[in-house]
C-alpha cells in the first residue's frame, strides 16, 4: 500500500485525472438542437417569436440545452415543420397547427376557429381545460408534442382589391387564406390559394391571387400588402387568435430532465404572454400608419357575407366533428370552452369599449 510522497502523487494525479474529466463530462451532458420555423427571418410576430424562444432557453438552460435557429427554407420548406420534426431531420420546430388540417381535420382548432375563443380564452382553453390533453392525444402518432408558442393575437379579414357588397362577390375570387378559415371561404364559393408569408406579396403584386388573409397591421405592413390591394377588411372573423406552436420530437421530450422541461414550457410559455401584449402594440402603430401613409380604406364585412361566414363555421365544425372520435371530443371541447368563457369575454369587451368612450375627446 502506498504510503508518504507515492500517496500524494497519485492523489494529485486522481485530481488532476478528474479536473481534466469535468469539460468531456460537461460537453456530453450538452444538447445541441436544430430549430426550423415556418416563417422567414425574424418576421414580425411568429418570426420573432421563434428567435426569442431559442434565446430564452438557451440562457436559461445555461448553455446545456443549445437551440440554433433556422428560418424557413434554409433546411425545409415552410409547410414541412410537422415532417422534419417527426421523422427526426430535426429536433425542434415553430409553426402554426392550421398547416396540418389536410392530415388531422382537427388540427386548425389548436391555432384558431372561426367566429371561436380569443387568445385568452384560447390559452385558458388548453392550459385549463383539457385542450393540452387532446392536443397530445392528436400528434401523439406523428411523434410530436406540441405547446402554444407566441400569439399574434386575432387576425384583420384581409386585403382586397375592390370593395365587397354580399356573398357573390366572394365566388371565384382567389384568396390567400390559411387554416379552417379557408374552409369557410371555399363554402361561400371563393378559391382559397395556399401561399407561403415569403411569397405572399410577389403574389398579389403579379395578380396571381385577387385578395390576401395573412395577421394584422405590422406583419401586413411590414410585408407590403398595403401596396397593391385598397380594402382593407374587418373583423378576422375566419382568425379571431394567432397562437403558434412549437413542436419537439416526442422521444426528445421524453427524455429530457426534468429542469429543462421545465426551461422549455416556461419559455413557451413568457412567449406567448410577451407575443400577444407585442401584437396589440405594434398592431395599434401600424394601422395608424397604414391608413395616414396609403391610398387605402378600412371596411367592414357586409353583414350578408358575416351571416352566410358564420353558417358556413357552423356547418363546417360539425363536419370536422364526424371525421373521428378524437376529432369530435375536441369539437366539444372545444365548444364547451366558447360556451362557459364568452359570458365573461364579451361583457370585458363591453367594458373596455366603454372606458374607451369616456376618455375620447368632447366634440
């Protein structure tokens, strides 16, 4: 047995043995993950989203949990997040459920509905209620879990080149619209073209499309829409919420510890409460820019196209309900949520447009 100055050294040499460990060790507990979006680079809204997500966990993970960020295109196209998520081409991915209605019809309800809950309602829908639940339940086979991700907050009803007066108007018209908005436009005889947020404008510049549904003021003005189409219409009623989500390869998820779970679901989640107050900001700021800087003017739908619009959700949700069990539970779910949060909603609504009156000026 060693004893004296051989005992020393060879606890110096363990020592030393150890401290050179500790980086190998460190560098192996790292995790390093692609994140693809479905939007271009740091667009207003998602975009941003996106890039704030990936920093948030990155600095609070304290560098194990490493997030590099990828803008649509640069490693799969806009409308193949879902894909490259599940078949593992990546790890992570920031995108909006309405992109995948065509392969699960219940999909949209995880972004928006027409004529359906607000981003707070939405919110309290899936953490609240059973929505998250029903949620997992619908991508589980796809190999994904998914969480709300930033909320653009509801959608304007588009840009149209001439002025709409009832539903005939709609027939044949070839508009950009996404999710189960799109259902209903294609109910009231409109064609619905898929058109991806970076080739949006090229679109409606060229006059391949006649008119455009995208979000709001600032993404709509930071896009260019005001430049080639002069009506601008409300309410979104096809888009009255604007939640994204972020997808991650569900054998990831189920493997990683607990801390950085938790690092994960709270980024999410400070994102989605810093996205929605962003979007009243900068939507405010835009549409007043919008109207003072182009040739364009703010309508309202006629009430002819809202009560044939709303017919037509109506009959489309019951559609989606029949497709499948799950499809109906989250249908009903769904419904019961529009159901027990709208009372309080509308009479918030009532209160905020009253204490808008009372500090207008006196004419």
């Amino acid at each position: 047995m060693p004893t004296g100055p051989e005992l020393t050294r060879r606890a110096a040499l363990g020592a030393g043995a150890a401290v050179l460990a500790a980086p190998a060790v460190a560098r192996a507990q790292t995790l390093h993950w692609r994140m693809v979006t479905s939007w271009p680079k740091d667009r207003t809204g998602p975009g941003i989203s996106a890039r704030r997500i990936a920093e948030r966990i990155n600095a609070l993970s304290g560098g194990r949990l490493r997030i590099d960020l990828f803008a649509a295109g640069e490693i799969v196209p806009p409308f193949a997040v879902l894909d490259a998520v599940s078949n593992g081409t990546v790890e992570i991915g920031h995108t909006a459920s309405l992109y995948w209605q065509g392969r699960m019809p219940a999909a949209g309800f995880f972004t928006s509905v027409p004529f359906g809950l607000g981003p707070i309602e939405h919110q309290a829908w899936i953490e609240l209620r059973d929505g998250q639940a029903l949620w997992d339940e619908l991508y589980s086979p796809h190999g994904v879990r998914a969480f709300l991700a930033g909320n653009t907050g509801p959608s304007m009803g588009g840009w149209f080149r001439r002025r709409l007066s009832d539903v005939d108007d709609l027939k044949g018209m070839r508009l950009r619209v996404q999710g189960l908005g799109a259902e209903v436009y294609a109910r009231l005889g409109a064609v619905p073209m898929t058109v991806s947020a970076g080739d949006l404008l090229p679109a409606l510049e060229k006059g391949s499309i006649d008119a455009a549904e995208f979000l709001a003021p600032a993404t709509d003005l930071e896009t260019g829409l005001p430049k080639y189409a002069s009506f601008y219409y409300a309410p979104g009623f096809n888009k009255p919420n604007g939640a994204s989500e972020l997808l991650i390869s569900l054998g990831l998820w189920d493997r990683l510890p607990a801390d950085l779970r938790s690092i994960v679901t709270e980024a999410c989640r400070a994102e989605h409460t810093l996205g929605l107050a962003e979007a009243y900001q900068t939507n405010a700021a835009a549409l007043t820019e919008i109207l003072g800087k182009y040739p364009v003017t703010l309508e309202a739908f006629p009430r002819p196209i809202m009560e044939a619009a709303q017919a037509a959700s109506a009959g489309l949700l019951a559609d989606i309900g029949a497709t499948s069990p799950l499809a109906g539970r989250i249908v009903e779910s769904y419904k019961g949520a529009l159901q027990d949060l709208r009372g309080w909603s509308a009479l918030a609504a009532d209160m905020a447009r009253a204490n808008t009156r009372a500090h207008l000026p006196a004419r």
